[in-house]
C-alpha cells in the first residue's frame, strides 16, 4: 500500500526525490539543505514543531523550540523580501516561546489569528480535574513582515527614519508634505509624524512625495528617497477580506480531508484547507511563490496549487511525505 513504511531500497530512493506538478514541489529531506536553492517567496507559511508530541518528529520540550526554529528563521529571512509574509502556525506557548527569536531576526509582529475548532474538538474525552486547565481548542497563526531596511551611508534606517531623513534633505518644511500629498495632516498624524499614529505610506502617496520633493527640493541634493526596486517592493502583500477578523471559528479536519490510514488520521496537527487557502489569498497574488517547510501532508501546496501560486515544500517524515505526494497527484484538490 502506497502509505506504507518504505523499504530501505525506497527511502534511498526518496531521499533525492522531488515532487513537481504546475509550479508544486515537494522535497523529501530536511529543509535545511533546500532552502538555498529556494528563490525568495512572497509567503512563508511555517507549521513546524509544536512540542506537544502528538506526532513522529514533533518535540517533547517547548524550551527546545527556539533553538529548532532559530536556523530556519536565519534562511527565512536570509532569502526573504520586503515583501515576504510569514504565518506562524504553533500552540499559543510555542509561538510565544519562538517570538524574541523572529523578532531577533528582524521578522515585525502584525497579528496574532486565532484558530477556533470549536466544542466539538473536545470531544468529552477531556477530564478538566485532572488538567486542572479548560479545554483547548484552539491553535495561533501568527503574521509577520520584514521591516524594509535603507542604508544611508554606514546607518540602516527603517521606512520611518529614512523618509524623515530624505524629506529633511530637500531643505522643504515638512508642512509642505501636506502639499505633497493633498491631506491635511501628512506630517502630524501619518507619514512623517515621529510618534506611535505614523504608518508607511501607500504606493500612490509615496510617489507624490518623490515627485514633489524632485520638483522642488534643494536642486543640489536631488534626487530625492532613490532606492533600488519598485514602489510596490517595499512592504508585505496584504489583500484585505471584508468581514475577515483574527478569530476563525472553522471546524478541525474531518470527513473527506482528513488524510487517514484505514480509519486511523496520519497526521495529528493537520490544517484546514479553507484557512490554508485564507492565508495565501491574504499574502500573495497569483504567480507568487509560497514556501511550506515544514509540509506535513502539504496542505500549503494544496492550496496554492488551487489558487494558482507557485509552492516550494519540504518533508522529512516518509509517510508524510509519500500522502502528500499521492494528495497533489490526484485530479481533485477539495481535500
């Protein structure tokens, strides 16, 4: 049967494969050796370790779970853009245990979404006297960006300082960003301000301020806020679903997605298509590549094979492995 323990023969054989349909592929081995060959992704969707043992390779100790992310994190962000989008899937300890570790590595917190399976995930197996703790049934999916970085002579200056420093160059008042951008309050209340209100610019408003500061700055300092890339380059994706909030109630995987062995699930922690499919639509547009290192059952090139994104995955556990490669060769991707 194909989900069988392979023979020695074929884990040989698996360890050089690599499952490739419509821009998916799936890595058999440990992620650590693929990551390099990886181009940069516009998605990084991480479902690694949780250390609650309830699956092959899972830890055992959540105090073990920063140094097993942490050379992971270096390639993320390594390979990653301004424009990379990182979901962090794990328990709500996990995540907080693996946070100084992201933000060490300059990964910038966004949101922390709650996956709410709801009381059926109980099941009344759950003895709360003996726990001496309410039942959980939820897990985290925690978003990140990266900060772009600009480099003004020996300094890197984050989004915030580096327009500051450009508008100051011109010789302009910062009045005039009110000017620049046809609102009121450009440099009080949103793009230049220096308190906690500020926040980046759009694309159309950024390039307002470029082409006022290049018409009428300091004819000596121009040009004004140049950078390598495109406008568009300079922070994560994100397209906004109306009605969306972080809660999502969405029932764990049952009935026909669940991948099982005989009548038996393979995978303890595997994610619901529906939120697999939410997080891609968020954070990418169609033709982007999306990284899922730690595939499991490949529920991230699933989804992105239905949303027509390129997908880069990775697993390390046979059985794993070999139901994610039978689940992308069929005909039918609901499940």
């Amino acid at each position: 049967m194909f989900l069988n323990q392979p023979s020695t023969i074929c884990l040989r054989v698996l360890m050089s494969e690599i499952f490739s349909k419509e821009g998916i592929s799936i890595y058999y081995g440990d992620v650590l050796g693929f990551y390099d060959e990886w181009e940069p992704a516009t998605t990084i969707i991480s479902d690694g370790p949780y250390s609650l043992s309830n699956y092959p390779g899972d830890l055992h100790r959540v105090e073990d779970l920063p140094d097993f992310y942490e050379p992971h994190i270096a390639k993320w962000t390594e390979k990653s853009t301004p424009i990379t989008t990182l979901w962090f899937w794990n328990s709500e300890l996990g995540w907080a245990t693996v946070h100084p570790v992201l933000a060490k590595y300059g990964w910038k917190y966004r949101c922390c979404n709650v996956w709410n399976k709801g009381i059926g995930h109980v099941a009344g197996n759950c003895n709360t006297q003996t726990l001496r703790g309410l039942p959980i049934v939820t897990e985290v999916c925690v978003q990140y960006v990266r900060e772009p970085l600009f480099l003004v002579g020996e300094k890197k200056l984050t989004m915030k300082e580096w327009l500051r420093t450009e508008w100051k160059r011109t010789g302009l008042p910062f009045s005039k960003t009110n000017e620049a951008c046809d609102v009121r309050n450009a440099a009080t209340r949103k793009y230049f301000t220096t308190c906690h209100l500020w926040y980046c610019p759009p694309p159309e408003m950024l390039e307002k301020i470029i082409d006022y500061a290049n018409k009428h700055g300091n004819p000596d300092g121009r040009p004004y806020f140049a950078f390598d890339g495109t406008l568009q380059q300079l922070r994560g994706k994100f397209n906004c679903e109306m009605g969306l909030t972080n809660v999502w109630d969405e029932p764990a995987v049952r009935g026909k997605e669940r991948v099982k062995v005989k009548t038996k699930s393979l995978h303890g922690s595997q994610k619901s298509l529906k939120l697999m499919e939410r997080i891609i639509r968020l954070s990418s547009d169609i033709g982007d590549l999306v990284w899922d290192p730690f595939g499991g059952l490949c529920t991230g090139s699933v989804a992105a094979l239905n949303l027509k994104r390129r997908c880069n995955s990775a697993e390390i556990i046979p059985e794993f492995y070999q139901a994610a490669v039978k689940r992308l060769s069929e005909d039918r991707h609901d499940f």
